[in-house]
C-alpha cells in the first residue's frame, strides 16, 4: 500500500505526457481534433503506464514496450514545436531518429537512428498540414526506432539492479552526491559541511589510496608491485602528471556535444578534446576529509582541472573495498542527487606494473549509474553495460607511464595516455 500514492504520481505524469503529446498529434485538425487528441493521449499513456506498473516487478525497469510508449509521448510535441519553425517531416524524422539513435550511446544504435528517422520521413512526406506531419512524423521515428532497435540489439544498455535500498548492500557503489547542480573544484568542500570531519584541500603526501595491500587478491599480489608504481598510488601528490588524449574519429562530433552542453555547464568528466586543451596546463591536488576519532583521510577527492582557470576536467572520489578474499577500487564521480561508479578489479602487469580494469567475469567490476534519494539517503542503482575501461600503471624505461583506454560496446574510443614525473 505504500507504493499506492507514488504510482498514482507516475500514471498522472504519464496521462499529463500523453495529453500534450496527443495534442500536438491533433493540432492539424482543429481545436476539436487538438482536444480529442489531448484527451486519447491521456487516456492511453496513463492506462499504459497503469499496467506497466502494475506488472512491474521489485529492482525491475517498466517493460520496453511502457517506455518506448512514453519516448513516442515526449517526441510529439517536440516535433510540433519543429513544424512551427518551419521543419517539414523529412527533416523533423532525421532529426528525431538521431536523437533517439545517440541517446542509445552503442555506435551501431547512432547510426541505425538516422537511417529509421529517413525512412520515416519518406513514409510521410505527402501528408497534409505541415505542423501535424512534424509531430507525426518525430512520434513515429522514435516508436520505430526504438521498436526496431529492441529487436535487433537484444542485450540490455542498462540494467536496474536494486531499487530504495541501503547504501551497505551496493558496497560496489560510491554513494556520494553533488548537493546542486553543480560539481566543480570545490565538491570535497561542499561534501566535507554536509559529512562534517576535517577537511583539507590540496592534502600534502597523499595517494588516491592508503595503500596498495588493501588490493590484494588471487589475481594480484602487492609484493610484486614496483615501487614507482605503489609510490604513485600511495603519494599521488608527490607526483606531475601529462596528459596525452587520443580519441577515435567516430566519436569525436558527439563528444564535442557533450562537451559544451552537458560537462562544461556540470563541472564534471570534461576530458580535454585535443592536445591544444591538454597544452593549457592541468593540474590535480587531493581534497581529503577525515572524520572525528580517525588518523588517516576516510575520503579521498582527486581534482583534476586547467592550470589557467581552475576549469574542472573530472572530480573523482576514489575508495577501496573488499570483497570474498579481493580488492577492488570504486571511483565515484558526483552528480546533480546522482552518482556515476567505476568499479575496477586489479590485476598484476608483467614488469611490476598494476592493470585496474571494469572487464572481469566477477560480479563487481563494472559501471553503475545510482540515483540517492535526498531525504532517506536510499540507492536506486543500474548496472551500465557496455561501457568498460582499462588502466595500465607501469615503469618502462625507468619512467613511469599509465595508459587509460575505454570502450563501448568493444569498440575503443578514447585513450588516455600520461606521463608521471615527481615533482
């Protein structure tokens, strides 16, 4: 019965959805036609999203065919506001699919989009009002597409993999939020007034672990670790390093989107896009936070920014755990009530060299996206398949290097080559 208030919520947002978005399919008829659609719309989403509800099952995402229903919902009025600017439905189905294609993030899904949204297009483009057609013709591609695209690429994007529950039982989640909807240089700052303990921006001597022993496992054994390589993990501070990036040529557009839109406005994983940004100087430090009764930091916060305007490139907050006789590091980047977790499982590197990768048959590694609930602190977590990266840590002509190479879908997309010299 608890669930009842905040189901009735979901099904009164979905019925809101599906008035605007049956209004917009019915503007081309009249005021009539417009109220008759807003009121179909309403009807029907709110009834789809009742049963799907209804249906849903504990730590389960709505069906696929509920949300493909309410994308179809969203894209309508979008495509009417584009037929009002003068887009016809060619235009407005290309640029509905490509949308809809680059939100599946998988390169084959990007480019599948805008081949669904053309054919879309041609299937309409000898309908009547042009502002009807255009909310039409967005509703239809995304449906299509999204349609098609569940057909054909069968394994799942994202999984739900608990719902409200406990910090303790995600140990493999950093559960560390942005209190606003920006990130910033000053996160560990913020963090410290909401956690209370000792704060201490730029930490002299610290690593973005305590020590490297806490990484033992069957896999990787601490002893065989050169010194270079544990010294940088536990004296992080100790130590300059220089950026190299080198991303692949198909991601390159997108991630110049994302860039400006989405990480600069956040002050959050703004990775440089080309020598010529890495060139304007970074810089990182360690934030610490050290709680009452405690010796050592119980959080590590590694900032790394531009040397000329303390323009944030990433704010990390790196922990260790263990888990059945292993370690693990959990990196945990903060976001607006959210928190994106890269957990990684270590490795030995012939050499003496360390690998953290996200690529393992164990059940930790991996990439989890988790919203935390503001009032009672409670983790809805999914697991974000498909992304996976790898971070080599070595000595190679008494130089010490790392490599930081990712991937989607097993396709490599950015390397992210350092240089680290003491300071």
């Amino acid at each position: 019965m608890a669930n009842e208030p905040r189901r009735a919520e979901q099904v009164g947002t979905a019925a809101a959805m599906g008035a605007l978005a049956g209004a917009a399919l019915g503007a081309g008829r009249g005021r009539k036609g417009t109220a008759l659609g807003a009121l179909a719309g309403a009807v029907g989403l709110g009834a789809v999203e009742a049963v799907a509800r209804a249906r849903q099952k504990p730590n389960e995402i709505p069906a696929i065919w509920a949300r493909i229903a309410a994308s179809g919902a969203v894209a309508a009025p979008l495509g009417w506001v584009a037929g009002r600017l003068g887009a016809g439905p060619m235009l407005t189905s290309v640029a509905a699919g490509s949308a809809a294609g680059a939100m599946g993030l998988r390169p084959q899904k990007v480019a599948f989009g805008p081949l669904v949204g053309a054919a879309t297009g041609l299937a309409l483009r000898n309908r009547g009002d042009n502002r009807g057609n255009a909310a039409v013709a967005a509703a239809t591609a995304v449906v299509a597409y999204r349609t098609l695209a569940a057909l054909i690429f069968r394994d799942p994007q994202v999984s739900l993999l608990a719902e409200r529950v406990a910090a303790e039982d995600l140990p493999f989640v950093v559960p560390l939020e942005a209190h606003g909807r920006y990130v910033g240089t000053g996160y560990v700052a913020r963090l410290a007034e909401v956690l209370g303990g000792t704060y201490t921006k730029e930490a002299p001597d610290v690593g973005i672990v305590a020590s490297i022993d806490e990484l033992a496992g069957p896999d990787f054994d601490p002893a065989d670790v050169d010194p270079l390589v544990r010294e940088f993990y536990e004296h992080t501070t100790r130590f300059a390093l220089d950026i190299v990036p080198e991303w692949r040529l198909w991601v390159r557009p997108g991630y110049l989107l994302y860039q400006n839109l989405v990480a600069k406005p956040l002050g959050q994983a703004s990775v440089p896009m080309n020598q010529r940004e890495a060139q304007r100087g970074v810089v990182g430090r360690i934030d610490t936070i050290t709680q009452e009764g405690k010796d050592a930091p119980t959080l590590r916060g590694w900032i790394r920014s531009y040397s000329d305007n303390d323009e944030p490139i990433y704010v990390g907050v790196y922990t260790t755990y263990r888990h059945e006789g292993r370690g693990y590091v959990s990196v945990g980047f903060p976001l607006p009530q959210a928190s994106f977790t890269a957990t990684l499982a270590p490795y030995a590197r012939p050499g003496g060299g360390l690998v953290l990768t996200s690529k393992s048959d164990l059940d930790q590694p991996g990439h989890y996206l988790t919203f935390i609930d503001a009032e009672s602190q409670e983790l809805t977590a999914a697991a974000v398949h498909g992304f996976a990266e790898r971070l080599d840590v070595y000595v190679q002509d008494g130089e010490l290097r790392a490599e930081h190479a990712f991937s989607v879908f097993g396709l490599p997309f950015l390397v992210l080559h350092y240089t680290m010299e003491r300071k």
